[in-house]
C-alpha cells in the first residue's frame, strides 16, 4: 500500500515511538492479544498496557500538557496510532481517555479535572458509557433511565445496555432524564458514579461469538451526589453531543483496516484456492483483495484530512466525525468479510475456546484461523455502535447538503 510522505523530524519520531512499542510490547503481551477478537482489549491486557503507556507519558496523544498529555500535533498522533496498529498493541477501551477525559476538560469544574483526570490517566478510574437502553439506542434522546433531585443526591432508576466493559469498570458516565416535562432533549442530564455504588446490579450478555464485552448495567435507588454532574441540570445532551464526536471521529481511521488487510492477504499466502494453488493467485479473489486496498486507501487519506484540527480540547466536528465513522465501519466490515473468506472451511468452526487472554486450548485449524469468524461476527454491530450508520448518513445530509 502507499505510504506517506513525512519530513526529518516525523520521521524521527516515528523510529522513537516504533523503538518504545517493540521493546515494550513484550512476547507475553503478544500471546494476549493474538487471540483477541473483541473490539478492545479484555480487562488485565488492557490494565497492562494501559500502565505501560501512561508511564512512557503516551496513554494520552491528544491530551494537552497542562492536563498531562504529551501535546503532540496531529501527524504525531496519527503516527502512534499507524505504530500501535502496524505492531497490532491491545486496543485499549476508549471510554477514560478519549471521551469521559475530552469531555471533563470541556465542561467539568476546576474540581472535577483536578480529581478525574489524573485516575484517567493512571488508569486507577476504569470507564464505562452508561447512554444505550433497551428501548433507546440510537434514538438515544428517548432514554428513560430516571434521576430524581433529592437534596445533595440524585436518585437514579433505569438500566443501560450493551455496556462495553462495565464488568472491568470502576467508574461509568451516564445519560438520566432529570425533567420528565420537557422536550426529550432538553431534560437529560450528564452525571459520572463509581459502579460500586449501592443499587448497581452488572448482569453479562455475550456475544454471538462467546466473547464477553457487553453488559446491562440495572440501577435501582443509586444515590449519585450532585457533585458528579457534568454541565447543568437538564443541559446534558449538549455534553452528550461533544462526547459523541471523539467516539465517532476521534481516532485515525484507514490504519488498522490496513494492517487487518495485510492480514487478510498473508493467510490467502497459505491458504488453498480450488485450484490448489494460493488463494492469493485465485483472479477473483485478489479482485476483491485489490478493491479493498483502494478504498482502505482512499480512507486512509481522508481521515488524514479531517484529523488535523483535532486534540482533546477541540472535537473533530460533526460532519468530520460522521464522515470517519461511516467510512470506518464500512471498510471494517469489508476486511473482516474478506478474512473470513480466507480461511474458507475453517470459518465454519466454533473457536470459542481458543479465544481471549487465556485460551481454554488451541484453535481448530491453523493459529491464523482462530479469530477471523469471530471477529466478523462482533464487527456485524460496528455499523450500529457509536452511531448507526444510517443515523450518519442522515447527519451528513443534514449539516453537508443541507436537506
């Protein structure tokens, strides 16, 4: 695939940055990850690495300095996330660092950022998002989750699902309506509560796969003090909003369907094509193979585009974000439908216990066949999660074309 062009100074931290993940990214932390097929890291790899990198001063790229980060600029973080995914590092849990963070610089009190962002940074607060419910997903402003002020507390009733991680969390930041009588978005609040506060009951829903990402987190009387709201009372779906543009747009996109790709053609090096040659050799597959790598491409560069005004301070815009997410989720689904055409009969194999940080034993098949079926089957929600794509279309047609 093409590369991109950089100067001396880029290139030098791109050789400090590749130098710190190899010498870090240690054989063991490999073997973790090697049979990951979940979006993110699972719980003690992405505790580990977490660590690893907010010791280094990187867990943080688009963080200001005055609250911790590196202060990188955008072709210095598009260059350690191109690093992490070239080396394939745990993908860590994105709700601490590049939401609930961006989102407390924005709108939380001097107390708040004083307290918080430290224990985001350390990884001593382990984040959660408390926004989808059973009957509110991406018409996320119905949400029914109930807070009621009483005195210095509010009194919280509902439940939130497909909780990513809730069961590793500490810490979960959540959409409750605070006025039932107002306009479905002018009476949501934003408030954060450690999740062993009384009430709190975490029940596991597992994937199609058998992994164990999701969770429907029930509340039931949670007292939540006033003091862990973020914005005013009833003015949360404006915080909700900011939010939503670092989780739909603030990560490069292109880099890891790149590498997913590369992936994807090395195991058509040693799989057979009816033929019995390579499945790399078959016409119609490297057709296929070769249409993906333009679009990954073209996503690629896009992205490169709309990230440069981006840190954690500033969003990357709705339109920009909506942009990333759709493509993204596209081109995602494309190399995960490809890999699993890779690995032909394989596919059809219930791999569940070769998989996670601690497999229960080895893959059926060769090691490359252990996660592409399940990796294709969680990517199935990636056009949901984060902003169905037909709610971004319906964004871009509105703030882009103006309909």
């Amino acid at each position: 695939m093409g590369a991109f062009e950089e100067n001396e100074a880029n290139a030098r931290f791109r050789a400090e940055v590749r130098g710190f993940l190899e010498t870090h990214y240690t054989a063991d932390l490999r073997a973790m990850r090697a049979r990951s097929a979940g979006v993110f890291a699972e719980g003690e790899l992405a505790r580990r690495w977490h660590r690893i990198l907010a010791h280094k001063g990187w867990i943080a790229p688009a963080w200001p300095r005055e609250h911790g980060g590196p202060g990188w600029d955008a072709e210095q973080r598009d260059i350690f996330h191109e690093e992490c995914a070239r080396i394939k590092a745990p993908v860590l849990p994105a709700f601490g660092v590049s939401l609930c963070g961006p989102v407390i610089m924005r709108f939380g009190t001097a107390e708040q950022k004083a307290y918080f962002l430290p224990r985001i940074l350390s990884g001593e607060h382990y984040w959660c998002q408390g926004y989808s419910e059973p009957g509110a997903g991406s018409d996320l402003a119905s949400l029914q989750t109930r807070a009621v002020r009483d005195g210095d507390h509010y009194v919280v009733d509902g439940s939130k699902i497909w909780t990513t991680h809730a069961h590793h969390a500490n810490w979960i930041f959540m959409l409750v309506r605070t006025d039932p009588d107002a306009k479905v978005q002018a009476g949501i609040t934003f408030l954060i509560c450690p999740l062993d506060t009384p009430g709190i009951t975490i029940r596991p829903i597992l994937s199609m796969s058998g992994e164990h990402e999701l969770n429907q987190v029930f509340f039931e009387g949670v007292r939540v003090p006033v003091a862990n709201r973020l914005g005013a009372e009833n003015a949360g779906w404006t915080v909700a909003k900011y939010l939503l543009e670092f989780e739909r747009g603030g990560q490069p996109a292109g880099v890891a369907q790149r590498v997913g790709l590369e992936d994807v053609e090395a195991i058509a090096r040693r799989e057979p094509a009816g033929s019995g040659s390579a499945l790399i050799d078959d016409p119609g597959f490297r057709r296929k193979a070769a249409a993906q790598e333009i679009e990954v491409l073209a996503l690629e560069w896009t992205s490169r585009r709309l990230s440069g005004a981006s840190d954690a301070a500033s969003s990357v815009g709705g339109v920009a974000a909506s942009v990333k997410k759709l493509l993204g989720s596209q081109k995602t689904q494309g190399v995960t439908e490809l890999a699993l055409e890779a690995i032909g009969t394989y596919a059809q194999a219930d791999q569940r216990q070769a998989l996670g940080n601690a497999p229960a034993g080895p893959p059926v098949g060769p090691e490359h066949a252990a996660t592409p079926a399940a990796r294709y089957l969680n990517m199935r929600a990636v056009t949901i999660f984060g902003g169905a794509s037909e709610i971004q279309r319906n964004i871009l047609a509105r703030l882009a074309l103006g309909l």
